[in-house]
C-alpha cells in the first residue's frame, strides 16, 4: 500500500504515527483522533508540531466527520532554535520532518502550518476554535501565556487540550489546577499524559474577551445631519483610530459636500467604492434613514462588508422604523444604546446577538474646574436646554420662574422658538446659541447653573451626560437617562415635563445649594464610567462575532437571543412537576436551556437533539455538571436516518416527549411521520410548540388525541399562545386499568359531515371529551404516505376505547365533497391539476380507496359493537341523533340544550360564522379561501358528475354490501 493512502487507512496510518518520532504516544494520539471527529463547529488549533505527528492523528478524526464542512487544522510552531522544558533540541529542521510527514500522509489537505510564534498569529486571530491543542513551551509562564492568546478564542462547549498535563513540576499542571479553580472549565478526560477540558461558560460582554486586531468599520449614512447618533460614531471613531482601527463613512446620497451639516474628520466613500473594498464590519446607525436608503441596506447582506451591527439608538416609539431597518439590513447583531428594550421586546426583530451597549461622553474634555459657585453669577440663575427636543415646556416654565433667571438653549430651532417666544428673547431672558461643538460645547456646560432635560422619547441623552460630566446639575425626565439618572442622587427626575414641575424643580436647585453640589458630585462619579474609551473597548467586544446564533436571551449563560428563558420555560410547570426520575427526549434542544431545568428537578436521562451544531455543542457545556445528559447534532426531518445515527443512545420509549419549535421547520412531506415516531415514543407525557397554521393545516390535535393522548387541561400549558408559537402538553390515555374516565373516539372518513356534529358538540361544552379523527385518512399530508388498510392494527388500537361512533355518508357526496377539499383547502399541499373524474379514479385519492374503508369499519362495528349514525340520518332528525349519541357517550344534556344547539347548527348559521373567522379553532375557519361548510345537501353529487361517472361510483359503491371481512 501506497504511504500517500495511508490516511484512509486505520491499520496504515497508525503503523505510520507508531514509528514517528515526536512527544505523544500512540494512545494519546487515538484519544486526538477521537476528539478531532468530535468537532462540530470551528476549526483545531494545535501550538506546537513539531514534526507533525499529533497533526497526523488529528487530521486522521476530521476525515471521520460526515458533513460537508470539515474543521480546518492549523499548526502553529515557528521551528526556530529552541530547548525543550524536558532538555529536547528543536530547530528548522523539524520544519522539513513536518512537511515530510505531510506529504506521505496527504494530510496537508486538512493540515495548515503556521510558521510564526503563538504570540505574533494570536494578536491576529480572527477564526472561532472548536479545539485547542496546547503542545508548545510547557515551562508555566509560556504555557499560561499561550492559554491566555488563546483560549478567549475557543467556542463555548469546545475543548482545551494540554499535553504534558500529568506532570506537578510542569507548567500545564500547574495552569489546569488555577483554571479550573475558575468554574469556567470542565475536566472530560485524562489519557497519558493528555488531559481535556470542556469550556462551559463564555460571556461574549466579558472583560476577558481579547480586544481584536486592526479592524477596517463601515458606517452607513444618508448626508451628514446634525444629530446624536451620527455624532457617536464621530466620536467613538476618533478612540478607535487611536488604537489602529479604521473607520470610514460610506454615504447613500452621493456626498454632496456643501451640503453637510458638519464634517466627518474620517473618509468618507460611495456606496460603489464601498463595494470594491473588503471590511470586517458595517455598522447602521438608527433608523433616521430616508426610504430609498432604507431599502438599499440590503446591499450591505454582500459578504465584503463583514459583520453586520444595527444599533437602535431610541426608545420603542421608533419601533416600526427599526424593524424596517432590520428587515432590509439583516443584521448579525443589533446594539441597543439604551435601556427602553427589556427582554422580549425585540422578538419581531432578526438577528444573532442582541447587545445593550449604553451612550457614552467625553469625560475629559467636559471636567468640571474644582470650584464652582452657586449661582455662577450673584442676582442670577443660568438654565441650560436643547432647542431642538421638546423645548417648549421649558421655556414655557419661565413664566413661572423669576425675572432674574434666564434660558440658553443651543442646537436648531426647529420648533420656531425665536418667532413664537419674541417677548422673552427680548427681555434677555431666552437666548438662542444655535449649534455649538468642542470648546464652545464645553464653556457652555460650564457658564450654566443647571440644565434641564425635557426630551418625551430619547435612547442616550447627550445633553444629560455632558452636563453631568461638566459637573452641572441636572433635571431631566427618566427617557433616555436610565443607567445616569437617580432621583435626589445624581438628578431631579421629572414626573411629567410641564412649566410647573420644571420650574419647582429649577427653583428647588436655586433654594438649595448643597444638594446641587451633592447633586453634581454624585453623577460626576457615576458617569465616569462611561467614557468614549470604554464604550469603544466594549463595541470591539461585541462584534467579535464567532458567527454562533444565540437562540436564547440568558445573560447569566452569556447567551443573547431574542426569547428570554422565561418565555421559553412558560407553560411547561406541570411538565417540570414530572421531571424527577424521569427520562425525556428533547427534539430542538437548542442551547440545553430547558433541558437544564428538567435536569435540576432531578430528570433521571435526557437525550437532546439540535441541528445547530453551535447550540449542541453550548448544551454541552451549559449541562456539563450532569453526567446523565447526551447532546447531538442531528437532522429528524429523515426519521429512519436519524433513528439509525443514534441507535446506540435512543431508548425505545421516554417518558416525557418535548418538541418545541420543530415541526413548522420541517420538509412537508416529512413533519407527520416524525410526529408519529415521536407520540409512539412517548410514555407518558408529549409537548409541542408550533404555529396556529400548523395545528389546523396537519391536524396535529385530532392526530396526537387518535394516538392515544389527552390534553392536559391546566392553565400553565393549555393552549399556551405566544410569538414562539402555540404550547400545548398531552398525557398519554393509561390502560383501562389504570384509568378513570372513559376513552371516547369519534372515526368518520374526510367529507362525511364530522364538521356538523363537532360544532353542536362543541356548544354543548363535550366535544374536549372526544378524540375526533379520521382513522388515519386526513388527506392533509403532501407526502401522500401509503394507506394502511390492516385490521389487526385496528383491534390492537381500538380495543381499548370505550365508545366510538362511526359517521358515514353517501359516499359519491364524500368523492364530490373530497375533491373540492384537495383542490381548494389544500390545494397548497397537492397541487393536484386533474378533473373530478381523474379525481375518482386516482389510486391515491379515489373511490377505491373509500370502498375499502368501508368495509373495514362496517367489519370493525360488527365486532366491536360500535356506534354507526349516517349524515343522512342527520338531516331527517338531528336532534334525535345528537340524543342517541350523547346517551351512547355517556353525557347527561338537556332536550333544550339540545334544541338551541342544533338551531345554530344550520346550515346558513354556520356558513356565516365560518366566514366571520371569528371561531376559535381551525376546523370552521376558511383556509385558502376555501370554506369548510360547502353546500350541506344530501345527493349534491348528480350536480357536479356526469353520468359516466355516476355509473362508475355506483358500481364500485354497490359492491360494498357483498364485501365483509371475514
């Protein structure tokens, strides 16, 4: 055999890595191999080669993994002159061993050397880690340092691996003992002198996060106005410049220079410059964007832009605007700079990461002197304000303040101040600066007595920051101050923005010397924490994307979804209530979040399944303290693939079923057999989330009821609706022993008038009581699954129902009613092209078929003496079948109750509720404009067959009566 197939080779290649010569063992290098294949997201880092042989056994477990997409391996080691920490020579020359073992191997297509320094590749790391390999200098201060390069790199649920790990006097033993002191990591295994680590906790916010290299920003803008959001990236660019960063303006309009409002200090490029060009990041500021410019953001999804960042610098009253804006950008991350978005506020939004990042201010150049008067001038008091938001309760409050008190408002008089107010300008008491910047921005926070803050809808008020940071004191309405603004603390906060409430405010100020000082003091502190420098280092934090989605807002897992944990665990209590002892399958498992609920209540096995391999991999590490816990990257949408992939951990039954937001990501054609694997999986207990569409379009109720279920009725679970989807939990039916209430099922064929008997049911409050569905043949699956005609399915399934009613009709109505059913309800799932008389005569949907059906449940009544009434029974004499059927059920109603029932029953009454849409299930709501109640005739068929096919029913319908099973 051929040295360059080795790798494909188990026996070859381990002959190979046995006679290398480098440090690791052949167990150890099995257990790389083993781990490698593990990998389900991000690449293999090793630091330290040497000549290539623990990069053989890693390079050996990529070509185990099956996907598409296969972690790239990469070898750093600059093979310069060095002693090893155990007395070993390395130097070049290893180099060329390297490269050899990589050509005999062929694994330099899975293998990259990096020829440099861990330090010098670190300072530049840009690639998200799946598995870190530590193999360099094993004294402690290099060991740790190449931990600390690396490791902020490593995804959470990915592992470390150190080499030499056994040894006390080394240094990786050393290290491994403080960090695991840290709670952050998990030990998984020691082989040799290998030992693993799990990381299970990553906070992307955290200080620990490594600052990233020279990155190249784009910000979008439609011309330069003067407003604060465009402001902030002037201003936090002028930090990031300072530390290498570039940061350039691409605007929308063209750049018309003279018409700006004020100029950038950094480039600024058209959108087709922008374009040519590579960029690690493109930001969107707010929504203030015209439309035309709003709907070019979609030219930013190119993957020359890098990382998308939507920042969302206002309150909720600009919500619509926003989300436009995220519709058309499709941002990986979104950056709130404010504090009005609590959890689950921005569900409608798209988006990986979802990021609070408060304003900032120039700390430096707003520093207050150290004395300060009170008032700045005696006989009279300064008030500072903005002109251009919301200034008229503030000039408005000085008629009710002294003559002696004068307002400066700076900024665009954009609500006419100067004609409306003429008589206070001309009294001196209401100047108007216009716009200020830079020193004039500061001598103006300083030359005032207090500034007020009257905005009614704001995300980050500058005005309040720079004031504080100028040492002023502040009164200021709660919008957009938040996280600065404490009443009697570090401001006067403002009930309600009129004259009144301003003015008691300004005059209180006036009367009390010492709380402005204290005032002033107090918010000096508390806004130095938010300095342009520190709100620079935390936005290079939060665009140090890893390209993971977070599903989940759970800060205290350093996951930033859009559904807070909360939602996500809503409903589920009494399932919880269940959990201790139990074993459970989680299909959607997603970031493990609820499975680590059921694994607190004391969940005896749960085995979670998720087709993110990011989320499988952070399950792992959020449920690494539970060793009864197996997480999987898998897709069910082939059930018998799936099944077969995880035979060797898949239990044969569970006894708690979650399938939360699956169903509705499914193929079609695939979704009802896997939820018929799955309530045949289940014990006891089923829940499902998915949408109100699905429900009706898969007749998920009436399927999961036939498999033997019941809903739970409890207010924490029943029908539990929200933006994720709608919740509901079912109990499995116990046997006849084990049980207290009867099991009631209600079997018709599709289009035999079940609709009619469910509604007058339904008024009389029984209808929860009975399983309703149509013995398999729903018709609603686009798949077309085979018909399953075998009778000993049925008496093993039905023998244990108490009642059962069969509905039956003139079948050729049933054919009539069937077509326009699949052509019009559900033409969306069959698209079927062909006439009716195709129609009767299709072997999936034809009259054959029915036939059959027939004579299987007259066989199945005859047995199992089992209620038959016909739809035209029901026309002659409802009232007397709903009797008939209530008393056979078991129910106690009354004639009356009955009466009324059957009344709004008719025909023409429940057409009209149909088409209301009003009716709260979807069994009597129109799909497709298509109605559910057609015609409600008995022989309606002679209207829409021709004779031909009229023949044709009857002599395939006559048949039935000579046919019985035997």
């Amino acid at each position: 055999m051929k040295l360059e197939n080795a790798c494909h080779s188990s026996p070859s290649l381990w002959g190979i890595i046995d006679k290398l010569h480098g440090g690791v063992s052949l167990e150890e290098c099995r257990l790389l191999s083993r781990l490698a294949s593990e990998v389900l997201e991000g690449c293999i880092v090793e630091i330290g080669s040497y000549r290539g042989k623990s990069a053989i056994a890693l390079a050996s477990g990529v070509r185990k993994i099956s996907t598409i997409s296969k972690p790239m391996i990469y070898c750093i080691d600059p093979h310069e002159e060095f002693i090893g920490y155990y007395g070993g020579k390395f130097g070049s020359q290893d180099r060329g061993s390297f490269y050899r073992t990589m050509l005999i191997t062929r694994a330099f297509r899975d293998v990259a050397l990096i020829n440099m320094s861990s330090h010098d590749v670190a300072q530049a790391w840009r690639r998200p880690i799946g598995l870190l390999f530590i193999d360099g200098d094993h004294r402690y201060e290099s060991v740790k340092r190449d931990f600390q390069y690396w490791e902020p790199h490593v995804l959470l649920g990915g592992l470390i691996v150190f080499h030499d790990a056994t040894d006390p006097k080394c240094g990786p033993f050393r290290l491994i003992r403080e960090i695991m002191e840290s709670g952050r990591f998990q030990h998984v295994d020691t082989v040799g002198r290998i030992c693993v680590l799990r990381k299970i906790y990553h906070d992307p916010c955290s200080a620990s996060v490594p600052l990233l290299g020279p990155r190249r920003i784009l910000v979008v803008v439609a011309g330069f106005t003067l407003n604060g959001g465009l402001l902030r990236f002037e201003r936090v660019g002028r930090v990031l410049r300072k530390w290498g960063h570039e940061i350039v303006f691409v605007d929308l309009t063209g750049d018309v220079k003279q018409k700006r409002e004020w100029s950038p200090s950094f480039p600024v490029v058209s959108l087709d410059q922008a374009l040519q060009q590579q960029w690690d990041s493109v930001m969107v500021p707010g929504a203030g964007f015209p439309e035309w410019a709003i709907r070019t953001l979609r030219v930013f999804q190119k993957r020359n832009f890098g990382i998308r960042v939507q920042h969302i610098l206002n309150d909720q009253s600009r919500f619509d605007r926003f989300k436009i804006v995220n519709r058309y950008f499709k941002p990986d991350i979104v950056i709130f700079n404010n504090d009005h978005w609590p959890p689950g506020s921005f569900t409608d939004f798209t988006g990986s990461r979802f990021y609070t990042l408060i304003g900032a201010v120039d700390t430096n150049s707003f520093r207050p002197s150290t004395y300060r008067s009170h008032p700045l001038k005696p006989g009279s008091w300064i008030i500072g304000g903005l002109a251009s938001k919301n200034p008229e309760p503030l000039v408005e409050s000085l008629r009710y303040l002294p003559l002696n008190m004068v307002l400066k408002l700076y900024g665009k008089d954009v609500h006419g101040l100067e004609k409306r107010y003429e008589i206070f300008i001309r009294q001196g008491r209401l100047q108007l600066l216009g716009e200020i910047f830079d020193e004039d921005l500061c001598r103006f926070y300083h030359n005032v007595d207090c500034v007020v803050m009257t905005e009614m809808h704001a995300g980050w008020s500058n005005l309040v920051a720079e004031a504080m940071a100028s040492g002023t004191p502040v009164v200021c309405t709660p919008l957009g101050t938040g996280p600065i603004a404490y009443h009697e603390r570090t401001a006067l906060i403002l009930k309600e923005p009129n004259p009144r409430e301003i003015a008691k405010n300004v005059l209180r100020l006036q009367r009390e010397p010492e709380l402005c000082r204290q005032l002033a003091e107090s918010a000096r502190q508390v806004i130095c924490s938010y300095s342009w420098e520190e709100y620079a280092r935390q936005l290079l934090r939060l665009i140090h994307y890893d390209g993971r989605h977070h599903y989940t807002y759970a800060p205290s897992f350093g996951l930033y979804g859009k559904w807070p944990l909360e939602h996500r665990i809503a409903g589920l209590e009494s399932l919880l209530d269940q959990a201790h002892g139990s074993t459970i399958i989680d299909i959607g498992a997603a970031e493990g979040l609820i499975a680590r609920e059921f694994l607190k209540r004391g969940a005896k096995i749960i085995h979670g399944f998720d087709l993110d391999p990011g989320m499988v991999m952070t399950a792992k590490a959020i449920c690494a303290r539970w060793n009864n816990a197996i997480f999987r990257h898998a897709d069910i949408s082939n059930w018998d693939d799936f099944y077969n992939s995880n035979a060797d951990i898949l239990l044969k039954h569970y006894d708690i079923v979650i399938y939360l937001g699956v169903h509705h990501h499914l193929p079609p054609e695939s979704r009802k057999n896997v939820l018929l694997k799955l309530l045949n999986m289940s014990k006891k207990y089923f829940a499902i989330r998915t949408t109100q569409k699905l429900y009706m379009e898969d007749s998920l109720e009436d399927m999961i009821l036939a498999a033997g279920f019941r809903e739970i009725n409890n207010e924490s679970s029943r029908g539990r609706r929200s933006e994720m989807g709608l919740l509901k939990i079912f109990e499995r039916q116990n046997v006849r022993e084990q049980r207290h209430s009867l099991i009631r099922h209600f079997v018709s064929y599709p289009k035999s008038g079940r609709t009619w008997i469910r509604y007058i049911l339904y008024q009389l409050g029984v209808d929860k009581e009975i399983v309703f569905h149509h013995d398999g043949f729903e018709f609603n699956d686009p798949a077309c699954p085979p018909h399953n005609f075998s009778i000993e399915d049925r008496i093993r399934r039905y023998g244990d129902v108490d009642r059962l009613v069969y509905l039956e009709r003139d079948p050729r109505d049933v054919m009539v009613s069937l077509y326009a059913q699949v052509t019009g309800r559900f033409k969306d799932f069959f698209n079927y092209k062909g006439s009716i008389s195709d129609f009767i005569r299709d072997p999936y949907f034809g009259a054959h078929n029915l036939q059959k059906f027939r004579v299987m449940w007259d066989y199945l009544i005859r047995r199992f003496g089992f209620l038959k009434i016909t739809y035209e029974e029901c026309h002659r004499n409802m009232e007397l079948v709903i009797e008939k059927l209530l008393k056979y059920y078991g129910f106690s109603v009354s004639k009356e109750s009955i009466r009324r029932a059957v009344e709004n029953a008719r025909f023409d009454k429940m057409k009209q509720l149909e088409q209301s849409r009003t009716f709260p299930y979807p069994w009597l709501r129109p799909r497709n404009d298509a109605p559910k109640v057609r015609k409600g005739k008995i022989g309606s068929f002679v209207e829409e067959l021709n004779n031909e096919d009229i023949e044709y029913l009857n002599k395939i319908f006559s048949c039935c009566a000579k046919n019985s099973v035997k």
